[in-house]
C-alpha cells in the first residue's frame, strides 16, 4: 500500500460513525467499513478479501491529537 492508501483509511476511520472503544493497551480503536486493504488472516477469514479495517490509535495531550499505533485488515 502506498503513503496515499494508509491515509485514505485513516481519513476514513476518523470519519466513521462508529465509536471508538478504549483497549486492553489504553489505546482507542475501532473497526470500520473499508474495502481495498487486503485479505483476512487464512485461520479467521478464510483469506478472504477483507471488507473492515480496524484502526488503533492514542490519544494525546488535551485530547484533540491522536497518532496511529497501527491498522490492519478485519475479520467479519
């Protein structure tokens, strides 16, 4: 994926409606509608294409920043 890719699917999880969940790690994530981003694992997807992406990312100073931890592929 290119620089171009990765902030397609961060712009578009920053605008999901879907709530964002507080993690086992304090880092806020949410899984969202996304196709495009590869393929779900063989042991939960089947390898299938991927349809979601989750997005996992921290929060910061007064709470108006975030950096990206990481995001991948969903299952389901």
């Amino acid at each position: 994926m290119t620089n171009n890719d990765l902030q397609k699917i961060w712009e578009t999880g920053m605008t999901s409606a879907v709530e964002w969940k507080l993690n086992k790690n304090n880092y806020y994530e949410k899984t969202f509608a996304f196709t495009g981003a590869g393929i779900q694992s063989p042991e939960f997807g089947g390898s299938a294409p991927a349809a979601k992406v989750t997005l996992v990312v921290a929060q910061y100073g007064d709470g108006k920043f975030s950096e990206v931890i990481t995001m991948y592929p969903a299952t389901g």
